[in-house]
C-alpha cells in the first residue's frame, strides 16, 4: 500500500497499538502520534516504540489516519473534540465492536465531515488491557468487518480496508444492523451469559468450594469473563437492542430446559438430549471448519422462523 | 500400593481407559478386563493394550476392584447386573459425575453388599471419547472426590483412595449432597448453558452467517458443547434437583441484565458495570490461583443469603 504520513491511535490498548505495530512492522506508516487518558499507558506505548510521538486530540485530527480504538462510549466526545479542528483529506476509522450506535455517534458529532467516517470492526482481541498487550501480528488472518453509510467517501473506504489488508487482516463487509445483530449473537451475548454465571457465583455463600472445584470447562466456559468490564458495559448498553434480542430467546430456550428437567418425562428427557445433540454436532462441524477449513453445514435449514 | 490383581472397567472410554494405563505404568495392578456395549471400542481398547481381555459383566463382579465408568443412567443397571455374582471382597466404584442418584441406585441394587461400594468422582476429562481418548496421564494432579456414605467400609475407600493415587489424583472427600451442588454450580450449568447457546444460533435464519463470524471467545465458551450428548443428558437429568436450583438463579440474574439493557439509566449501567468488575476481578483472582497456584480471596463475603 501507499505509505500513510502520521497515523493517529486515540486509545493506544490492545488493539489501537497492536494496528500501529503491525502498520510500522510493514513500513506502511511513516509516524504514528497517540491520544490516551493515561499519562502512564501513552509513555509505556512510546517506550515500547508503539507510537513515536504523543499528540492532543487537536493535533490527531489533523493526522492523515486516525483510529478511534477506544471503548465505543467514549467515541461520541472524541469525535466531537476532533470535529472542529479536522483535517480536510483526514480519514477517521473506529476499532468498535459496535456499529450502529457509533456510526449515530460519528453522523451526529462529524456533520457535513461524516463522509470521512470509515466505520469498522477488528475481530481480534485477547482479555488483556493496555499498550503493553499490543503485538504487531494480532490481525494476520483476522477478519475487519467494514460497514460502510451511504454517504462514506469510496476512497476513504478503500485506504482503510487497504491498511487493514496490510496488517494481514480479512475485509468483509455489511451493514451495520446485519454487524450488530451478528456480534450480539456470538460475542456479546456470550460475554454477558460468562459475566453473569461468573458473578453470581463468586457471590454465593460456597463460592470458595466451588472456585476450588472449577475446572478445565469451567476455565474455558468463563475465559472471556476475564475481559474490560468497561469495555463489555459500553458494548453491551451501545448494543442492547440486538442483545436483548439475542438474550431473550436464550432465556426461552432456559425456561424449556427448566420444564424439561422439572419433569423429566421421557419427552423432557428426549427434548434435552436432542438439543445437546444438535448442539455437539453443530460445536464439532465449526471446529473443524475453524481448524481445518472443511466447510460449515447448512444450519438451521429446518427452522427458518 | 499393594498391587490389584484383576481390575474390570466397565465402559473403556477416556476415564475408564485412561485409569487402566494410569495403573498399569505404575505396574499397579495385574490384569485388567473391559466390558462393554461396542464390540468394536472393546476391540480398539485390546490393540491399544488398554485392557489384557474383554470380560462379561458377570466375570467382571468378581474382580478385585470393579471401576464403572459409563454415563450415569446406564449405572442401576449394571449394579443390578453384577450383584448376584459379585465377589465377597469385590470392591466396586464409579467414575460418575452425579453422586446422589449413583447411590441410591447402588443402594437399591447391591442391598447387603452396598458398603462394597466406593461413590467417587475424578475431575477430569477432556470432550473426546471412546477408548482411542484415553490415556496415563489424564489425572495426574487433577482432583478425585470421593462421597463416602456411613455404611462403605473404610478399608474399601482407601484402597480405591490408594489407587486414585497412584493415578497422580488428589482425593477430596465430601457429602454427595455438597458434591452434586459444587457440580452443579461448576459444570453442569455451564455445559447445559454452552449446549443451549449453540442449539439455539444453529437453528436461526442467520445461523451460516452467525458461526462465520464465531471468534476465539465463542470458541472458547462454548468448548463444553462439543461433549457427548448422551452422557451430558445423562448428567442433567441424574442431577436435576441442584442443576434446576442453579440454573434458576442463574435466570433471575439474566432477567436482571434485561431489565437493565431495557433502561440503561445511570442506575442499570452501573448495575451491569458492578456485576462485570466483580465477576471479572474474581475470573483473574481464580486464574491467577490455577496458573500460580496464588490464594484464592474471600468470595461472598458480603453475601451470605
């Protein structure tokens, strides 16, 4: 790709500054300029030769790139702090795990500048926190969900996409409701669901004997409960509707399980064993199609409600 | 240990097998026979020198020791099948996940020879199965639990306790009561959770688009749903009473996110902020216990209701 002059991380974490070192890693970025709250975090990213310079909001607006890579509940100030002192060829792109509202967000703050708006969606991430959990490789065969408005410039898209391609990513694009309804199924609703199982059973008058006996399913089931609760709060109050959506028809299938095992008739029984059975079929066809790229059945064709 | 003579696994899966090789390195006992419901998994178990022979299960009631470790609900009738020709100094013992419901079903059919019965559960498992799964080294440092009950003799749970040993386990001794409640809370709940989880999204209208966007959170979460239906059934069934208890509470607190998201004022978020920092504060403090072997904190403490 054409070499970008400064790009600008509002948010030097994990996947602001894991951008910054994959784009430095391939040449691609000839300086890049940080914007953080934490005086500490923004010089460890300096120290560890993340970000080259660390820059106002004022300043960043100005940069040829700039990657709002912050939790989304802080965009809409960000974007209005940047608006009046925006570059007229700038690019601003967010790292957002929602769409819908930062999009809302960025057409409300940005005005007549919106068209400059790239809105996308890096699929990638560990439970770690902070500049120092940054790595240069954390995008190479990721998936970056573009959802470019109407109004958003092509150009500008096609740099962003091409940056994201540069740092080793996938681009796939929809829109925006289609991105957060997906994403409330499959990470939103999963975090809140280990969140919740996590807390309420932290606070229960046995808690320590059931942490001692936790084991390798229960480490794994509740792996991303480990994550930001800022982060997972602003995703899950900016997506409530998709995940109310998606939460709700859980907590019918939970109420099914419930009759089923309060009386475990044959049918109950019957009912319990062909939902783990669709389960464990569907679960086992995606790992292989993750690990060794077979192809996903068609689902739920059976069930198209 | 004293070396056992004739060892019978009956059902020569991941924790049957795995125990036989367990033993048989340490050269801790002579002979093991398998019995088992698939000729060709017996077969797999005598190539792969898992078991010396494959036995009936009136043969295998006069072994030494008799380890069961097949799904729960196939129990009653395997107790029932071996009491009239179990030995006098036969011990039997389980591997069952559920301990309650294994007793009662022991106590029903072994009658006066219950007390040769020695309720146990070793932690451990992978989602594998079948005797191909097994192997020696599946419980060392992993935890045993064994449910004496008041009539077991205890010459006969510190044999099983001596050979759970010399398998690498530690032995933890509880109530069934307590046992089928921590269980409950740490494993049960969770795989019936991941199993709902992945039924549902595979049965919805966008179920193709859902798993191509599955990331490394959902992978993990829902691990557990890859397990055998026919024992996880099997479990939620047997151990319904305190799975029902868990999983209700675990719905009140899921109906309190939705109230939370219907009306994200002040109020919801910092209540859906407060659940995530303690259950993430606790996920870090139980891995860091896991990883490094760091003291657990005082969970709950303020909420012993």
């Amino acid at each position: 790709m054409k070499q970008i002059g400064t790009l600008a991380i509002v948010g030097v974490g994990l996947i602001g500054g894991s951008l910054a070192l994959a784009l430095k890693s391939k040449n691609a970025v000839r300086q890049v300029v940080g914007v953080g709250r934490s005086q500490a975090n923004l010089d460890e990213a300096l120290a560890l030769g993340i970000i080259d310079a660390i820059a106002s909001i004022e300043e960043a607006a100005k940069a040829d790139v700039v990657f709002v890579a912050t939790p989304v509940a802080q965009m809409p100030t960000i974007f209005a702090a940047m608006k009046p002192h925006l570059g007229a060829s700038t690019i601003i792109t967010d790292g957002g795990s929602t769409k819908q509202d930062v999009i809302a967000a960025a057409r409300g703050a940005l005005a007549e500048a919106f068209p400059q708006f790239v809105p996308a969606h890096p699929i990638a991430g560990t439970e770690k926190t902070g500049a120092k959990a940054a790595f240069a490789t954390l995008y190479e065969k990721r998936k970056v969900v573009l959802c470019r408005e109407g109004e958003t410039i092509p150009s500008a898209a096609d740099t962003i996409a091409e940056l994201w391609r540069t740092a080793g990513a996938e681009i796939h694009e929809m829109s925006a409701v289609e991105h957060d309804d997906v994403f409330a199924a499959v990470s939103h609703l999963p975090h809140l669901l280990a969140f919740a199982l996590v807390d309420m059973l932290s606070q229960m008058p046995r808690a320590d004997q059931y942490f001692n006996y936790a084991a390798s399913g229960f480490r794994d089931f509740t792996r991303i409960a480990g994550g930001s609760p800022e982060m997972w709060r602003d995703i899950s109050v900016a997506n409530r509707l998709a995940l109310r959506e998606q939460l709700n028809l859980y907590r019918t299938c939970l109420s099914a399980f419930d009759s089923w095992l309060a009386n475990p008739a044959p049918e109950g029984v019957a009912a319990i064993e062909a939902s783990y059975v669709r389960a464990s079929a569907a679960r086992n066809a995606w790992q292989r199609h993750i690990e060794h790229g077979e192809p996903l059945p068609k689902f739920g064709a059976g069930h198209d409600g």
